[in-house]
C-alpha cells in the first residue's frame, strides 16, 4: 500500500496523468495534482478525487515550460514521495520546416521539466529514506518516427536522464525508471480520430486500426487504466530492485 506517501504528478489534469494519479490514490496514496491552467475544475478534480479514494488532494498551477516552477512545485507539495513526470506536448513537422518556439516548448517542457522536478524532488525523498521516480517516456524514447525530431529528442532524452538518476540514488532507498506507452486513447488522441478520417476518407474504425495502431502489433490502444497500474507496481516493494529500465507498455511495437 502506498498509505501516507505523497505522490506528485506533473499534467494531472487529464489524459494518462490523471489515470496514473487515480491508480495512485487507489493504492493510498495522497495527491498533489498539477497543470499549467488554475480553474475551478482543477480544484473540484483534486476534491472528487480525495473524496473517491479517501486520500489527500490538492492541486497546484506550474508550467513545465519553466524551470523555476518545476521546482517551486515540489516545494509547494509539502512533500514528494512519488514524482511522476508526465506533462508533455507534441508537435509534428518536417524538422527543416519544423517552427523554433515548438521545438523549445518540446524540449522545456517533455525533457527540461524531468531534470528540475527530480533535481528539487530528490533531496525531499532522501530526507523521507523512500522514492519513487517514474518518467512517462514513450515508445519515441526508444524508437523513432518520421516528423517527431522534438518529441523524439526529448524522450530518448528523458529515458538517457532515467538511467543517470537511477546510478545516482542507486544505493539510496529510490528508484528511477521510465514507461514507454504505445498509442494511448486520450483524450489528445480521440480529437485526433476526426480529421484524421477526414483526411484519409476513412471510417473511424479503419483511421484506428490501420493509421494509428499501424505500428502497434496488438490493434489495441493502451489505456491510462493501465498505464496508472504499471506506474502503481513500479511505486511497489516488488520493484524495489527494478531501477535505471524501460518498461514498455505498447502492444508489442518495440518488439518489431
Ligand atoms: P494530454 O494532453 O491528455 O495530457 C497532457 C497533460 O500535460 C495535461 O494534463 C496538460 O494539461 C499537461 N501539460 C501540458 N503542458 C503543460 C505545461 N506547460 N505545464 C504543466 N502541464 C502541462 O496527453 P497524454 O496523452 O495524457 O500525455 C501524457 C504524457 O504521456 C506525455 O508526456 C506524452 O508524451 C506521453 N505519451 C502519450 C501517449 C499517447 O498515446 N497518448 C503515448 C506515449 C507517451
């Protein structure tokens, strides 16, 4: 049980983030949830959350883009057991045409944001004896696709900076790994689907299956249920020894 630890996801407020934060907080976890926006609904998300789970939430505004609020984020947690780095965008572009403030943006907030929130975060989890840090890499951390130079910089990047953290606090009570999701049915992704059959004149099933899963042998989405339970088992006494690796969660697209 992860009862009285405190667990910080970075872009919580949907998508994966907020898969991985609920799969957290069935385990026992408290939360501090995170995104760029402060609305009543940020607010009202922690609330249902800690009501559902009977845990501690609260959730705090920070962009990723910045360095100082990365870290200014674990230090308004109070407390940072768990630190899931999550927040990410995408941009897709030829890189000679590929527009500077999107490559900035990939990098500041898919790779910079890793090194600050773990650089503030990991000091707290030596004074507490006990961490966990998981990076949300992705399938891009570990292979590449056309038109992704920034987001696959960054997240070979992010999987680089897991192994070096992970040496790091080796012999330290903490471990750093990072999941490598395939194709995930986000939110992000399912605004995707329409344009996309507009674009091939596909039906939706066919845009999913031979678009989009075209690389992921299993024709299935991975879904954030399950991207929260594996962050929950990597969080686990039985990954106690599992640190500096990759785990992929991808139907098999790493395997072709
Ligand atoms: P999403 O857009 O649903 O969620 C992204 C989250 O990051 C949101 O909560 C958003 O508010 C937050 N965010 C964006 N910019 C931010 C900033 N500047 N500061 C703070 N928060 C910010 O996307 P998702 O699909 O859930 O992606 C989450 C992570 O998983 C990303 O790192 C992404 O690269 C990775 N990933 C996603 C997929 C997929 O298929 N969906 C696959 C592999 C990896």
């Amino acid at each position: 049980s992860l009862q009285g630890k405190t667990a910080v996801v970075t872009g919580s407020n949907s998508g994966i983030g907020l898969g991985v934060a609920r799969e957290l907080a069935r385990a026992g976890a408290n939360l501090v949830l995170n995104s760029f926006t402060e609305t009543d609904e940020d607010h009202a998300l922690a609330k249902s959350l800690a009501a559902e789970f009977d845990v501690s939430a609260k959730y705090i505004k920070a962009d990723m883009s910045i360095g100082q609020e990365c870290r200014d984020l674990i230090k308004a947690a109070g407390a940072c057991d768990i630190l899931v780095n999550n927040a990410g965008i995408q941009h897709v572009a030829p890189i000679d045409e590929f527009p500077l403030e999107k490559w900035d943006a990939i990098i500041a907030i898919n790779l910079n944001s890793v090194f600050h929130t773990t650089a503030a975060a990991l000091p707290v989890m030596r004074a507490a004896g006990w961490g966990r840090v998981v990076n949300i890499a992705s399938a891009h951390g570990l292979t590449a696709s056309p038109f992704k130079s920034a987001y696959v910089a960054a997240k070979h990047g992010v999987v680089g900076m897991t192994k070096s953290v992970a040496l790091e606090t080796a012999q330290d009570p903490i471990t750093c790994n990072a999941v490598c999701p395939g194709y995930v049915l986000t939110p992000l992704v399912e605004a995707q689907i329409p344009n996309t059959m507009a674009e091939y004149d596909m039906d939706r099933e066919t845009v999913i299956r031979e678009v989009m899963l075209a690389r992921q042998p299993s024709k299935e989405f991975a879904t954030v249920e399950q991207l929260g339970g594996t962050v929950a088992f990597l969080c686990s006494s039985a990954a106690a020894q599992i640190t500096g690796t990759t785990l992929s969660v991808d139907g098999g697209w790493t395997a072709l």
